[in-house]
C-alpha cells in the first residue's frame, strides 16, 4: 500500500455531469476579485461572458418587472465585473493554474473510502488501495460528502427540497434572433421560477427551469437524469408560458433532483481539528441565489489565507479560524437563498405584492451589497 506525506491532502468530487458541461454559474462580484488575485483573471477573461444587465420577467407573460444593469456599472460600484461562466471552463482554468504549482499533486479517479484520524496527521484511503497520509484533510467532495461525517457526527444524508432543476445549454446563434439574449433573464411564476445567461465567452445560452416536481434522489447516481423538455411540461403546464419559446429551442434537456442540508449552525460543522469542509460537503444550498460555487471559491482563498498564515505546525489552529471566519456568511446565504425560493415560487396576494414592489424598485431590490461586497 501507497502512505505519500503531503501538508494537506483535498479530496474533492467532479461529477459525470460536471465533466460533460452541464452546469453553470454566474460568479459575483465577490468571487471575480477572490479568483483575480489567484492571478487567473486573464484566463478567466477568456471563457467567461460579461452580461450588461439582470432582467426579471414575469413567467406567465414575459413582461418585464425589474432590471439591475450590470456591466460597467456593477464594476465601478464594487470593484469587478459580474461574469458568467460554464462550471467546466472554471475547473479548467483552476486545475491549469494547480498543475503549474510544483508542490501540488493530482491524483485523479481515486474514491475516497476513509478518512482516520491519528495522533498528529489524517490518513485518507481510497480505492486501489491508495493511502495518503498528511497534517490535514480538507473534504471537498460535494453534497454527498464522505469527508462530512468526520466533523459532523450527527449527520443526516442531504434532503430532497420537492424540486427539480431542469437544464439546457444551447448555442446562441442558432436560436432565432429574438432569444439570443445577452443579459441574465430571471422569470417568476407560480412553484416555478427560470433563469438564463450566456456563458463560454457568451457564444453559448444556458436555461435553468426549477419546478416543484416529485423526483427525488437517495444516492449520488440518482440526481441527475436524462430528460426531455416533454416532462418538464408536463410538471410546469402553463404557468411559463412567458419561457415557452425557449424551452421549446432547447436541443436537450437534464433534470437534476435538488438536495440539501439545513444552513450551518456554528463554526463546528466546517472545521474539527485537523479535518475541514468546503463548499458544498459543508454548507450546500438551494440554487435560487446562485451561490454554490461562488461560496466554495470564498472558502478556498480564506482557508488558503489561514492555512498560510499559522503554518502547518498549527492546521487544527488555521482550520478552526478559517471555520469562524467563514460559517456565518455562509449560513447567511444558504438561508437567503431558501427565502428566495418563497418569493421566487409565490403566487396569489403575495406574488401581486412581490410583482408591484419590482416595477417600484427596480434595482434598489434586486442588488445585494453585503453579498457583492464580500
């Protein structure tokens, strides 16, 4: 059996849909100055679209109810750019900046099976009967985290919320002209919202329509499936027709179950002595605020800091301020975005009510300083 010593050993997941370019994401403000001072900004440049505004329609008609430019506006204000960029493209530029590092090994398709803990060290063991020893761990292996339950014992398995994330991704220039936009397009309706935006550089279109729906997931090979934009009819009818066009313009279609932990309730569900989470594996959260991956970027650079600062002689010390530093803003957005999910699928009095203060505020609601900012 293999033992490599190494500082820190990260045991991360990249899924069968992630490898095949299927999910996307915008980054904030925040998240575009965390990767810029990586150095990555003219990679990121490269593949990422800078869309000019963020519109929100009504799902039902398509009318317009709000807009929040972004663009040179959103720059000035909070100093970078809000882009969009394909979640694969990402990883690319990420793993292309960690392959130049010489103190940074890949060791790619090994699943973790274990993680021990030892006297002085953590010991992770994988398939193959591959082990690596090391001063710490850090478990960025997603929603279905194995790491997980060595820093929180009393963990459940994620949780389905009752919705399903349908997605597609097209070419833009082979929509009719009329849906080839280039801003980011949320429309609300009733147990529905949908959001598009370009990414790759804005020659592709990315669609998200996220329905309450029956399909759930046990297992991290259920979650995500083959589907058509006939099921996803089926589960919305009507109720966006605003979106119709479009979905009908999709080439194809995956239906993703979404599942979830209650937000963090302390700095001990991200960091236990030499053991810390990232991301998803430690606060994953609904989809409506767009913060996924946005937050596990956010977690990277401040462990990175922290980790830096203390050495490696104290990792339980860094882990545990990284935890501190980071557990309640993170709990902030997993519980903002579950509050968006009421106001994004309201209906009746309190959709009316949402609708009217739209038209009436327009982009004083729609922009969030405190997540922007950082």
């Amino acid at each position: 059996m293999t033992r490599p010593r190494c500082c820190l050993t990260v045991c991360s997941a990249i899924s069968k849909s992630e490898a095949i370019c299927l999910f996307r994401r915008p980054l904030i403000t925040c998240v575009t100055r965390r990767l810029h001072s990586l150095g990555l900004e003219d990679a990121l440049a490269g593949v990422a679209a800078r869309p000019e505004a963020l519109v929100i329609r009504s799902a039902a008609d398509d009318a317009v109810l709000a807009r929040m430019p972004l663009g040179d506006s959103i720059l000035r204000k909070y100093g970078a750019p809000y882009l969009c960029v394909h979640r694969v493209e990402l990883h690319g530029v990420v793993l292309a900046a960690a392959r130049a590092l010489p103190r940074v090994a890949l060791t790619p398709d090994a699943r973790i099976s274990q993680v021990v803990t030892l006297d002085k060290s953590v010991s992770v063991e994988a398939s193959g009967a591959r082990e690596w020893e090391g001063d710490g761990v850090v478990g960025a292996d997603g929603l279905w985290s194995i790491v997980r339950e060595r820093v929180v014992a009393s963990t459940l398995p994620p949780r389905s919320t009752g919705h399903t994330a349908w997605r597609a991704l097209v070419r833009r220039d082979t929509l009719p002209a009329s849906l080839r936009s280039a801003d980011v397009q949320v429309w609300l309706g009733e147990q529905l919202h949908a959001v598009d935006y370009p990414v790759r550089a804005g020659d592709w279109l990315s669609l998200v329509v996220i329905a309450e729906s029956e399909m759930t997931a046990t297992d991290p090979s259920e979650w995500d499936q083959d589907s058509s934009a006939a099921a996803l009819i089926h589960v919305i009818g009507n109720r966006c027709d605003g979106v119709r066009p479009l979905i009908d313009a999709m080439p194809a279609w995956r239906a993703w179950t979404v599942n979830s932990h209650p937000p963090l309730a302390g700095a001990d569900e991200m960091a236990n002595e030499r053991i810390a989470l990232l991301g998803d594996a430690a606060h994953p959260m609904v989809p409506h605020l767009a913060q996924g991956a946005a937050m596990a970027i956010e977690d990277a650079v401040a462990l990175a800091d922290c980790v830096r600062d203390g050495g490696t002689a104290s990792i339980p010390d860094a882990f545990a301020r990284y935890a501190a530093a980071r557990w309640q803003r993170n709990a902030r957005v997993q519980a903002q975005a579950k509050r968006d999910e009421d106001i994004f699928h309201s209906s009746g009095t309190m959709r009316r009510a949402r609708d009217a203060a739209l038209r009436v505020l327009g982009a004083r609601l729609l922009d969030v300083p405190w997540l922007y900012k950082g």
